[in-house]
C-alpha cells in the first residue's frame, strides 16, 4: 500500500512495526468517558484489531493490530465516541484529529475524591476546546489538590488546585484536628492562639487539609476557585526535570490565557529545523530565558491580586 505517514498521524493512527497494520489512538480529555462507549472501542479491538486494548499513560486508548486499508471504517465506527467526548474534528467525520499536543490528562477531581479542590475533567475540557488541534509539543495535566496524584510537575504545563480556607470561629470547639493535620500532612500554616486558630497566610499551600479535618465545619473551602501553575517538566532522554511554580493562587481564565499565549511564544521562537519540526517547549525557554517567556505568557491577561508570580526561575 501507498500510504503517506503523515497523514496516517494527522488521523490518530500511529505507524506499527507490523508491515501493513495500524493502531488508532483515542484519546480522553479529563481521563472521564461514559461505559457505553467501551462498546466501541471494543468492537474495533475484536472485529478490526487483534482483540487487545492499550490503555496509555495519557488517558487513552490505543488499539493495535488493524489492516490499514480498514481506516475509512474505523473513522466511521468512532464517530459516536468523538461526538460524545466532544472532540475537536479538522475534517467532519474523519476520525479522530492527531497533533503534538498531547491529550489533557487528570485526576479524578471533587466529584469523587474529598481532597480535591475543583472538578478537574470540566477544566481539562474547557482547555482542550481552546488548544485542539495543534501541532505544537505541549503537554497539560491537572490535579485537584497538592496530593499531585496526576503528577503534573512531570508536563509543561502542571495545574494544581487550591482553595483559600474560610474560618468561622464561632463554629470551632478548639479540638486542634485542623492545626495537628495541618503540622503532619501540610505546611504548618495553622497555630491555636486565644482558644481560636489562626492561618498563616504566606505559608498556606491552599490544600485544604483543615476543610476535611474538621468536624464541627469550622473551615470550609472558598467560593473563588484557586490554582498553582507549575511550568516546563519534563521526561525523555534529555535533561529530565520537574516544573517549577510559575504564578501561585492564580484563577482559571488567566491560565487558559496564559497557554494560549504560549502557543503564540512558540511560533516566534520555535526551531524550524528541529527534527520533525518539533521542538519541546521546554527547551526553547531554555534558549530565550524565563524573563522572555514570562513576557510573552503574561500578555493580556489580568490576574488576581491574590495572584504570586515568580520573578525567577531556575532548573
């Protein structure tokens, strides 16, 4: 067959070491998908592929060992899952759209987990609609409390949910739950003081560790949504490392903004001749500094006054 690979990986398809097979990669924005579109998903495996399913390290599913020739039915096949996880499609009907950007991953978030501050697959969505397609090597995780189960300082971009706990003390009976957890589990940000509590303001991380200790609802969590934004980890052969904290209490919209903007930062300094005309974000801050990043990121956007931006940042 003459098959252009290019176009194979535009459509989601991932070139094999099997002569003439394929796999097709589905992936999962928020990680969250409705049992019913397992149904699919398995048809393709059994009818199409060699009846097995990968489930990738990004939230997805890759199933491999199908006939290339078979893609125009496949795409159809699929159809239904894209439209039901709301997919970004280039061409209608055309399968699934492949880029550099990787598939938004995250943790479970607040619907299920009582440590998490937000409901992280509604906003691993609400960036995928924005970022999709793109052909730019960017990869965004979120997790909803410092827990970092998702572990999102390991992505370029690592959302990390906060709250800013609210106190009413006439609710507290001084049982201290919320200062011990706070000293053993968290940063130590909270003292009993005058039979009262008192918060630490520069120490607290935004966890929410006190909201889940206490028994009395002397401490609940803040209306206002709250997120650290880590920048720039990395994995691979090359100078692996961690993301650092870029903007601390920053709110979702800024950071929406602040990605989109990213990808403007990349098309002016992007290394043409990377092979594949790829390049990790990453590596182009290391070639044109933070301070040129921090430009380019924080352009137009209008942050909390909460917000704590970091004036440097060294790997």
């Amino acid at each position: 067959m003459d098959i252009n690979t290019k176009v194979l990986k535009k459509n989601a398809f991932r070139v094999t070491k099997e002569r003439g097979k394929t796999a097709i990669r589905i992936r999962v924005p928020g990680g969250h998908i409705e049992a019913k579109y397992f149904e699919i998903i398995q048809k393709v495996a059994e009818e199409y592929g060699n009846g097995t399913i990968n489930i990738t390290t990004r939230q997805g599913f890759e199933v491999p060992g199908i006939d290339m020739k078979n893609i125009p039915e496949i795409n159809e096949m699929i159809q239904p899952v894209i439209e039901g996880l709301e997919i970004n499609q280039t061409d209608s009907k055309n399968g699934y759209s492949a880029s550099g950007t990787r598939n938004v991953t995250a943790c479970i978030g607040n619907k299920v987990c009582p440590f998490a501050n937000y409901d992280t697959t509604a906003f691993a969505k609400r960036i995928e609609k924005v970022i999709f397609p793109n052909d730019y090597h960017v990869k965004v995780a979120l997790t909803g409390c410092p827990n970092d189960c998702a572990k999102v300082r390991m992505h370029d971009f690592g959302i990390i949910g906060m709250t800013e706990p609210q106190y009413e003390s006439y609710r507290c009976v001084g049982c201290k739950a919320c200062v011990k957890n706070c000293k053993l589990r968290s940063a130590d940000a909270l003292k009993f003081e005058n039979f009262k509590v008192l918060r630490d303001d520069k120490k607290c991380i935004g966890c929410g560790e006190c909201v889940d200790k206490c028994p009395m609802g002397a401490w609940t969590r803040s209306n206002k949504k709250y997120f650290k934004l880590t920048i720039l980890g990395r994995t691979g052969k090359k100078n692996p490392r961690l993301g650092q904290d870029f903007i601390k209490w920053v709110d979702e919209d800024s950071i929406v903004k602040i990605i989109l903007n990213t990808y403007e930062y990349i098309d002016k300094y992007i290394d043409k001749n990377a092979p594949g005309g790829k390049e990790h974000i990453g590596y182009i801050v290391d070639r044109t500094g933070y301070q040129e990043f921090k430009k380019w990121a924080l352009k137009d956007v209008h942050l909390d006054p909460k917000a704590e931006v970091a004036e440097t940042i060294n790997w």
